[in-house]
C-alpha cells in the first residue's frame, strides 16, 4: 500500500473508497475554467425592495405600528464592524400578553434580516443587547411581533464612517 505524503494533496484526483476517482478542489475549478464556466457573483448587498420582502416573510399582511418598541442604536458609527444594538419593547411579560419575538433588519447588508429572537412570557423582559455588523450607512428596523399577533416597530437611521460586511474586489 502507498504511503501518502503531503505533496499528495497537490494531486489533481484521489482515489476514495473502493478505487472512486475523487477530484479535489484544484481539480473542480481546472475542469470549469477549462470548460469556459464562470461564476456568477450577485452584489453583497441588500436593497430596501429586499428588506421589504423579507420583513413581510415575518409579518405577512399585517402593518407594523410604530410604538412600543425601542431601538437603541448610534446615530452616528466610526467602525461598522461592531454596532451596539439594544431593542427594548414595552411588555409586562404575563401568560397573556408578552413578546412573541424581535426581529431586526437593514436595509444595505448583504442579508437584510440581521437578527431574530423568540421570546416568551417566562423571559421577564422584553429586551435584547448585542452588536451587530452594518455593511454602509442606512436604515435599521426592529419589529417586534406581540402574543395577540399584532407587530410593532421603531427605525433609526445610521450613519457608518467605515462599513462592515463588505469584501475586496
């Protein structure tokens, strides 16, 4: 039997179980620049069309209404990599009538929904606290979803010095 060394990984193909050619990555991106493939890169970036679509994937028909929730973020961001972000939303938190979930969104990140969290009336309060990466300047959405089913929301504009989520061309 051969013995494998590390110069084997720079090989085109390997043989896997049962004698099965196995062509490694080197191997897949020859074979497609070879054919003339290539990929087909999309921009990382959300659109405010995108981010509405995807907050009526959490709310469906119904219209946010502005109140209840708060969010906290800096007008104004040096370094997009590391936002402080806290959504508090006014809620007593009892069996009946408590915060079902908090969904924020961003208009100009690659994805446009940012984060989201379920809660229940055994959270005690209704408030989250993280940081989050914000791609460029724009506008920051949270919308919290009651038990009753009603939605509530507040929006914060940012303004980013340096932008997150980004990749070199």
């Amino acid at each position: 039997m051969p013995q494998h060394t590390p110069a084997d990984t720079s090989k085109v193909a390997q043989r896997g179980p049962a004698g099965a050619i196995r062509p490694n990555r080197r191997a897949f991106l020859a074979a497609t620049a070879g054919a003339g493939m290539a990929l087909v890169v999309r921009p990382a970036r959300a659109t405010p069309t995108s981010m509405a679509v995807a907050i009526r994937r959490v709310v469906g028909d119904a219209q946010p209404t502005p109140g209840k929730v708060r969010l906290n973020l800096p007008p104004l961001v040096e370094n997009g990599n590391t936002v402080a972000m806290t959504v508090s939303v006014e809620s007593p938190m009892t069996p009946k009538d408590y915060v079902k979930a908090i969904h924020v969104f961003a208009e100009q990140n690659p994805l446009p929904n940012v984060v989201s969290v379920q809660l229940g009336p055994r959270a005690g309060t209704a408030e989250i606290s993280t940081r989050i990466r914000l791609a460029d300047t724009q506008t920051v959405i949270a919308i919290c979803e009651m038990s009753d089913g009603s939605f509530w929301s507040d929006t914060v504009n940012v303004i980013i010095t340096l932008g997150a989520c980004l990749e070199d061309s």
